[in-house]
C-alpha cells in the first residue's frame, strides 16, 4: 500500500485554503505546485485537453493580491481545481472531447464557472473525457484516454475520466464533472477520490453540453468529503438561465460534518447491489460489506430495504438518454457524422430508431422508480451500495457493451434525481480502489454528507496516494 | 439481456427503420448498429410490458415565460 505523503500539490482543499487563509500559504505557490505536478506526471496521465498554466497563475496572482488586501472570497480562494472539457469557459476552447467541437470557443461561461470564479477558485484546465459524456476510452480519438493513477494500464472509468485522474493523481485539488448514469461517482470509484452528484436541480446545468437534459448532473470530484461539500457550497442554487434548478435553500454544506452519525438509519438493498451475480464482482462486494461494517461501528443502523421497480431503472436511463442525445446532436449526426466516434455516433443513432412511445413509457415508468425509491427510504435516511459492480478495468480489457448490458448502480439516481456520494472505501487484491455509495432523500445532501464525512475519518482511505 | 445472437429485427426492417429516421447509413454500419438496436429493443419492451395504468409522465411543462 502506498505510503501517506505530505506534499503542497496533495494537500486537500480544506487543508490550503486554511494556510492561504492564515497568510502562511501563497495561491502563487500552491499553483505553481499543481501545475509542477501536471508537468510531471501528465505525460503519463493524460488528464487534460487544455492546460491554463499562464490564466492561472495570473488568477493566482489576483487572489494573493486580494487575500493581502483581506478581502478573503471564502475556502476556494486561491484554489487549483480543473474542468471536464464540455463546462463552457468563455474564450476559452471546450471540445466535449469531439472533433465535431475540436474549434468551439464558447463566447459565455457555464453557470457554474461563474460561481467558481466569484468564489475565488483558479481554474487551472479543461479535463479529459469520454466523448459527449458517453461511450468508452477511444485510442483513435484525438484526445488520448486518461489513465488511472494507481495503475496506468487499467482505465479511469467514465466519462468524468480526466477529472478522476487528475483529482487522484494531485494534479489538481478539486474538479467539476458532469454525470447522466455515473460518469461522476463512476471514476471516483475507480480513481480512489470522491464524487458527489447533487439532487437533480441543485446545481444550474447552464453552458454545459447537453446529454440528456432531464438526466444530467454536475458536481464535484475532490479527494475528501469536506472538499466536495465546499466545492458543491459554491456552485448550488437556483439559476434564472437552467429553468430546472430548484429555489430551495442552499444550506452550509459542512456545518453537520463532524457531527456522529449514532442512530443514522441506513437501508442496504441487497436485493439489486450485493446478492452473487457474476456481473457483479465479489472482491467489491466484500470490500463495501467491510464499509457497512464500519458505518455500524460508528453507530449507525444497518436495515435491509427492498426497492419496488428498481428493475426498470436500467432501461428507463438508457432510453431517456437515447432519445435526448439524439434530439441533441441530430443536425451533426446526419451533416458530419464521421466527425463523431465509433462507439458514440452508434449510442446517438439509436436515438433515432426509437419511437415516441418508447420515450413517453420510460419518462412514465421513470414515477414508478422514484415512487419505489421513496417507499424503500420511508423508514430509513440513507442507502448504501456499491459504487460500481467491478474495479477500475485494463484498457484491454474494456467491455463497451457491459457498460449498457450490465448491473449499473449509479444510473438508477440519475433517473430518480437521487444525491448520491462515492466515497473510497479501500481496496482489491490488485491495489485498485473501490468505491462505497451514500443515497440521500431528494435535496439531503447534509445527511449523505455527514455519514460519508464520519466514514472517511474513521476509514482513513483519503490519506493514501497512488503510485505516480 | 441482449445478445448479439438476438438482434431484434430482420435486416431489411432495419435498414427500413433506418431510412425512414435519416440516417444514411452504409451497409457496414447497418451491420454494426443492428445488435445495439436490439439491446435497446429489449429495454423498451420491457418499459412497454409495465401496466402504468394513468401514470402520468416525469416531466412537465412550464407554462411561466421564464421557463
């Protein structure tokens, strides 16, 4: 196991905008640091399409000068953090990692860039990702797949690839990716880091390309819980420009961490997520069943649930997403098709041969999931399950159909609008991480939060660094 | 779950489905994207089997002007 290590680009966010608070560290230096370490690995990693080294360090500048001055914009200030490639940045390239977007220069920033800006954070790049958010690895791609820092052979997992790389790696200290069935918890789990995806409306999906409108999430992807809760703290609330988010308060997203989680009642379905299935790999499962354990330790209250019409989750995801993405992009699929990858161009072409109907009756089944969900957690104030149903794969080995064909235990929140937190929660045989994922009630972000903060100081998976 | 081996539709039905959406696809990749379409078949088949009796739909429509 890789020893625990105490250097400038591996602090978390919570831990720098401390020092920077205090005067005792300089954003110029933390910057620098990050982009030292973005020299140093990215050749291996692959996390970026687009590196800012000189906009950030002029951000970083601004900061010190601002901090210097006491006007102190909050726990962001001064902190590196990096874009998956399809968050509109004004001026500034945003591909969505497609030839079909190779040019694109957006005239506006996303929402959510906005909010980071104003809270002081220095965007340092714009990630690698899976094309459009979908698909798999594509080595014929002009952008070359981000590998997984704790070992360069396996994948990252997706589509949220290069922000899981590079926020493990400590290339960066937070990250912004963007999740339609995983793509944010998906490599987190992978990668050994944490991925929130907020309720659906939490967060403004203004300026960020579009998957399937009413299935896509932001959210952030950080090395700790704290740092999530602070990174979602900045870009959460109502925005005039995404008619779907919510004017439901924003609340501190840290002021319940810390706090036990004695008699948190916690429902585990292990109808879907833990029974044997040889799509679903044991190493994981015993790996999360130690993660239970741990949660009873700290006092919560372990249920058995069973979810009505969880069955249906699957297909109501994967024809929503089709018939969405293809209304997206069907004006470049029949213009410039050959502009879009393999793997992506036949995921959006499927849209086309589905009928409305299809669409109306997964849109219609999509009240029965989320009916069945809200009886599971009747009694109960959180899920748990696996992250994923297999480690991080070798890119050989990488199985694109398994990704539609087999178990997902993330796509069912992304139709039922669920918060859902990935957290590491240790490790295989192989050293590959293994996530752990914390279900809120819609707009409960603070209880999921709290049990995963509570876990992860108690599990101290965190602390660890891969070997890169 | 679907398998190659189950495709869903014959190929001449296919290629008509695909005519009729646009897609100006060759041979090779009316080929390729038949198993696909079958795996998705399956999924909406499953969705159409559901009595949902007056279930209404997950989205609705905002009849404010700011929306």
């Amino acid at each position: 196991m890789p020893d625990i290590v105490d250097e400038l680009h591996y602090l978390t966010a919570q831990e720098a905008g401390d020092r920077i608070r205090r005067g005792e560290l300089s954003p110029v230096e933390l910057v620098q640091a990050s982009l030292d370490r973005i020299e140093a690995t990215e050749d291996r990693l692959h996390s970026f399409i687009t590196l800012l080294k000189g906009e950030a360090l002029e951000q970083a500048r601004m900061a010190e000068a601002e901090i210097s001055k006491g006007d102190y914009r909050g726990p962001m200030h001064g902190i590196p953090y990096g874009l998956k490639d399809l968050y509109d940045t004004a001026g500034i390239r945003t591909t969505a990692a497609s030839k079909v977007d190779f040019d694109r220069v957006p005239e506006e920033d996303a929402t959510v860039v906005t909010r980071l800006r104003e809270a002081g954070a220095v965007l340092v790049g714009k990630l690698v990702m899976h094309e459009y958010a979908t698909g798999a690895p594509d080595f014929t791609s002009p952008f070359q797949p981000a590998r997984n820092p704790w070992n360069l052979e396996h994948a990252t997992g997706g589509s949220s690839s290069g922000s899981g790389s590079a926020v493990s790696a400590g290339q960066v200290m937070g990250a912004l990716g963007s999740c339609t069935g995983g793509s944010i918890r998906g490599p987190a789990s992978l990668c050994g880091i944490v991925g929130l995806k907020p309720t659906y409306g939490r967060v403004s999906r203004h300026g960020v390309v579009t998957l399937s409108w009413s299935q896509d999430h932001c959210g952030p992807m950080t090395r700790t819980v704290w740092d999530a809760a602070v990174m979602l703290l900045a870009i959460a609330g109502r925005d005039p420009k995404d008619p779907t988010t919510s004017a439901a308060p924003v609340p501190d997203y840290t002021s319940s961490l810390g706090e036990d989680i004695k008699g948190l009642r916690i429902g585990v379905p292990r109808h879907y997520f833990f029974e044997p299935n040889p799509d679903i790999n044991p190493e994981v499962v015993a790996v999360v069943e130690k993660g239970l354990g741990a949660l009873q330790e700290l006092g919560a209250i372990l249920e058995e649930v069973t979810v009505p019409n969880l069955e249906y989750a699957r297909a109501v995801n994967a024809i929503i997403m089709a018939g969405e993405s293809y209304a997206f992009h069907e004006r470049n699929l029949k213009t410039r098709p050959n502009d879009f990858g393999e793997a992506v161009r036949s995921r959006f072409r499927i849209g086309a041969l589905l009928s409305a109907g299809d669409y109306v009756q997964a849109q219609r089944c999509r009240q029965l999931v989320k009916r069945g969900f809200a009886e599971a957690m009747a009694k109960v104030d959180l899920l748990v399950t696996p992250t994923t149903a297999y480690p991080a794969p070798r890119f050989e080995d990488y199985d694109t159909a398994f990704t539609l064909r087999g178990p997902s235990f993330t796509a069912p929140f992304n139709v039922t609008g669920l918060p859902a937190i990935s957290i590491p929660c240790g490790f295989t045989e192989a050293g590959l991480p293994v996530g752990m994922q914390l279900v809120g009630k819609p707009f409960d972000e603070p209880t999921a939060l709290r049990a995963a903060y509570a876990y992860e100081q108690h599990a101290g998976w965190s602390q660890l660094r891969p070997p890169i | 779950m679907s398998t190659a081996e189950n495709e869903g539709v014959s190929p001449e039905v296919f290629r008509q489905m695909a005519e009729r959406a646009g897609l100006g696809l060759t041979e090779e990749e009316l080929e390729r994207l038949r198993p696909l379409y079958g795996l998705y078949l399956e999924f909406a088949n499953q969705l159409h089997a559901v009595d949902l009796q007056a279930e209404e739909i997950a989205l609705a429509f905002q009849p404010d002007w700011q929306s």
